[in-house]
C-alpha cells in the first residue's frame, strides 16, 4: 500500500489526499482535553495525608526535602509501619508545587496532567523517529494511546503519583538517548546526560533501577526496526559504566539516608509470589483495560514462588542472550521481560497481604504502558497505513477515553472512590470496611445500615473479625442515628466478645453507655480495659485520659 504522508525535512506533514486523517486529528484533540476533567477532584486517599497536611510545603531546607521519606513524614498514623521509600526528586518536585500553589490542589493536577502529555511526546518522539514516522495524525494516536489509557486513571488522579510520572519521563529520556548513542548520533559526552537521567529516574521513584536494561532493549529495537548498529551488550564500557553508576549511586545514597535495616520488614514471599501473576495481568491490563477498582487481589501459595522465579529468570536470560547476539527479530520479549520486572520490583517494596491474598495496586502496571507501546509500534504502523484499521485504532481510542473518565470521575471524591472500590470488590474486606467506615463519618445512616446488612449476608461474615467489625458498625448506626440504646449495647457487647482487644470498641461500648446515663458502668469498662493485658502503655494512657474526663 502506498505511503500515506509525505516526507518534508524530518518534520510532520499530513497529505491532503487522506481525508481520514483531517478528521482523526481534530477528534483526537478534543479527547485529550478529557484528563483536565480530573482538576475539580478534591482531597481523597494518599492526597489528604500528602497534599492537604502540606507534608511537602512545611518551611524546610533543601537537604530536609530531599532527604524526606514517603510514609514515615505523613499524617497518616498507619503509613509508619509501611517500606520508608526515598525518593529525592519525587520530593522536591512536590515542595516546589507546595510552595507555588499552597494546597490549592489543581495546581497539583494541573502538573500532573502535563506530565503525563509529556511522557505520551515522549513515547510517540520516539516511535516515530524509529519508524521515520511523518504522520501527524499516527503521532497524536500514540500520544493518546498512553494519555488516554485507562491506567493512567490510576496515576493522573493522586497528586503524589507524580512519582510515576517522573521516573518514566527520565527512564524515556535516558532510552532516546541511548537509541542515539547506539546510532552514532551522539558522542560519548552525551552518556554523562544519559547517566544523570538515569540517577533522576531512580531517585523519582524505585522501580526506575531497571534503566540498567536500556542499553540491552535499545538493542533489540534497532534490530528489529532493522537500523544498522554495530554495538553489542559489554563491548562498550563506557556505555556499561554509564548505566551501572547512577543506579549504584542512588542505592548508596538510600542506604546513607535509610540507615535502619528497613528492608527487613519486606516479605519475600509477596516479591516471589506475585511475579508469576505480572506478565499475564499486564497484557491484560494494557490490551483490556476493565475497569477493577484500585488493587487487584490474587492468591499465593509457598510453591509458587520457585515457577515464578524461574520464568522471570528465563525470560531475562533468553532476552539477553538473543540481545547479545544481535539476533533479536522484534523487541517483544525485550520488551515484556522488562515491563514485567518494572512491575515487580514495585510490588517487592509495597505490595501487601491480606489473609492467602496477595494485594497489587494496579497503578504499578502504568509503568509498563510506554515500552509495550514502543515494541508494538512496528504492528500499530503497519496497521495504521490502511484506512479500516485505522478508523478501528481511533474507536479503540474513543473506548478507551471513555473509560479513563468513568474511572477519573470515580475518583472525585472520597465517597464517590469507597464506592466505586467496595462494587469492584464485593468480597473483599478492607473496600467494604472503608466504604462502610466513610458513610457512617458523612452521617449516611440508612445507606452504611444496608451496607452493613449486606456484608453480614457476604462469605466475610465467617471471619470472627469481621463479624465483631459488623456488630460495631451496627451499634454505631443504632446508637447515633436511630437512638435505639437497647440493641446498640447488645451489639457492641457482641463485638468486643469476639474481638476484646479492640480499643475502639471498649470506647464505643463507654460512649453508649454514657448517652444511656450509665456513668458507672461505663467507667467500670475503662478501668477493666486498664487492668487487661490487651492494651500497651500508651494505649492505657489513653484510657486514664477518658475516665479522667468522664470523671471531670
């Protein structure tokens, strides 16, 4: 088939012979205003701790803001148990925001959203001097392909997601820069770029370590857009060295500054566990994007970590192997191996378990978006250069767009995000609870009442936590909104059988107790708490400051 765009100076020319394209072009433009919807979301999940506490816009020194740790600096209570995470440049970019917009969070939207058109330039600037692409409207196609990705819902509605964002932005930089080097187009001056980029990546965010494999899958896509390259892996040293010292650096730095054996509290069994999962939930994820709440629950075993570990490895080797070669025909499994680990590896810092369950966030599977894009942009240009298909790639645009703002929109509000989580998730504990948690606080009585109803009726309720967890909520909703003190206080009697040690329910069974003008028997409670070996010192001292007050 003919050429549908002409050549002029390197520089985009659309043929007016191809009418297609002047309507693609403009349809395509309007889609991409649809990420700025998400600057009228407010302050929900990691941005009410981040964002809204000013974690980031506090007066502190330049050495305070780079040396700052995600988790540990947040407002949060229960973030303190979770992997410190070092992350410099993440940081001093959310300082920076800080102090330009105060906590005025669209202007943290806004940025977000610039970055994430950025890294969709980025992935088309390099596909298209690959292919020697001249095509405006296939250059806008792959823009929106990444901008427009459902997954990128997951990433552009957090504000503190910028770190994402970020390391992919230099991880893309470092790979441009490396094609050009491997193509005799820059000098060995341009590696010491390419090194600083790679340090920025790593320093964004930890998944970024994997930059050491660029020089390897720039390789394999040289040969397989069949551009001449007379490089081949460990022959050049410089490039080797490039590569190897900003990782290295930046792990020595996060040793300084991390000082506390801190990675003795990851679970070696969830890094091998999930990476069996990886690979064929990101193809999915990528080629089917469903919506699926934000974190996807899958199973574990002790004997799945052997299978995992040696298909990673069998990938890595094999991909490798054929790049050292130079015998790679397409970079696909350069590219999946790759995007795989970039997922893993994320997973090995923060992933958790609940129960037999292993829980994923699905952000993670972003990071694999752009380089699948970039293998598969020799299949996407064949594909576009006949008008049927291309008009099929655009409607595979229109879907996608369609479900990036279903799943924008549900992150809006922190109600809005409670429901959307507990209808993806009908049988997971942690989205109920939450949702459930959340319209008791915004005083929806009659909605958390079914809600609780609900879960009751639900295969939880064989869990003894859950069920002391239900009658809670139960006596809360009788107590507070229907004034129903009798049942209330059976309730939550029935709770704290089941779960004794749970301080809030002690609390809970006082409080009623004082609404039902029992001031001695609600005393009597604290000081059985106070006398118990359930409770640590500072909880009793919590305890003492109750019935001092009751008593005041």
């Amino acid at each position: 088939m003919k050429f549908m765009f002409k050549k002029s100076s390197g520089k985009l020319v659309l043929n007016k012979s191809d009418w297609v394209d002047y309507l693609i072009i403009p349809f395509i433009f309007l889609l991409l205003l649809i990420p700025f919807s998400i600057l009228k979301n407010a302050y929900i999940w990691d941005d009410l701790s981040f964002i809204n506490n000013k974690v980031f816009s506090d007066n502190k020194s330049f050495f305070e803001v780079i040396t700052n740790l995600f988790w540990q600096n947040s407002s949060h209570k229960d973030y303190s148990e979770f992997q410190p995470l070092f992350r410099p440049v993440t940081s001093l970019l959310l300082w920076i925001e800080g102090k330009l917009f105060n906590n005025w969070l669209p202007g943290f939207h806004l940025v977000s959203v610039l970055l994430g058109f950025l890294i969709g330039f980025l992935v088309a600037n390099i596909s298209s001097v690959l292919m020697k692409i001249k095509s405006p409207g296939f250059y806008f196609f792959i823009i929106s392909l990444v901008v427009l990705h459902p997954l990128n819902a997951e990433i552009i509605s957090l504000a503190v997601n910028i770190s994402d964002y970020l390391a992919l932005i230099f991880l893309l930089i470092s790979l441009k820069l490396n094609l050009e080097y491997l193509q005799n187009k820059r000098g060995r001056v341009s590696l010491i770029i390419y090194s600083l980029m790679l340090f920025f990546a790593t320093a964004s965010k930890e998944f970024a370590v994997l930059g050491l494999l660029i020089p390897l899958l720039s390789i394999s896509i040289l040969k397989a857009v069949n551009i001449e390259s007379s490089y081949t892996l460990l022959k050049d040293k410089f490039l080797l060295i490039a590569s190897l010292f900003p990782v290295l650096l930046f792990l020595i730095l996060r040793w300084l500054v991390i000082a506390d054996g801190s990675f003795d509290k990851i679970d070696f069994s969830i890094f091998f566990n999930s990476i069996i999962f990886l690979l064929p939930l990101l193809l999915f994820r990528i080629f089917a994007p469903v919506p699926s709440g934000a974190h996807i629950y899958i199973g574990s075993s002790n004997y799945m970590w052997i299978a995992a570990f040696v298909i990673i490895s069998f990938l890595m080797i094999f991909t490798a192997w054929r790049a050292y070669k130079n015998r790679v025909s397409l970079p696909l499994w350069a590219i999946l191996s790759i995007a795989a680990v970039i997922i893993v590896l994320p997973s090995f810092l923060a992933a958790a378990k609940i129960g037999d369950q292993i829980v994923i966030p699905v952000r993670y599977f972003f990071a694999g978006l752009p380089f699948v894009i970039i293998g598969l942009i020799p299949i996407l240009n064949r594909f576009w250069q006949v008008t049927f298909y291309k008009i099929l790639m655009v409607i595979a645009i229109a879907l996608f767009s369609m479900l990036f703002f279903i799943r924008a929109g549900e992150w809006e509000s922190s109600l809005k995000f409670s429901r959307a989580e507990a209808v993806y998730h009908p049988d997971a504990f942690y989205e109920n609870d939450n949702y459930i948690k959340m319209l008791i606080n915004m005083e929806h009585y009659d909605e958390a009442m079914h809600e609780v109803e609900k879960m009751q009726t639900s295969s939880l309720f064989n869990n003894n936590k859950v069920k002391a967890q239900v009658y809670f909520y139960k006596a809360r909703i009788l107590g507070d909104h229907f004034k129903n003190m009798n049942t209330a206080l059976v309730e939550i009697e029935r709770a704290i059988e089941l779960n004794p040690s749970n301080l809030q329910y002690i609390y809970e069974y006082a409080f009623l107790l004082l609404k039902s003008n029992d001031e001695y028997k609600a005393l009597q409670i604290l000081n059985d708490a106070l006398s118990s070996n359930y409770f640590n010192n500072s909880q009793k001292d919590e305890i003492k400051k109750k019935i001092k007050f009751i008593k005041r």
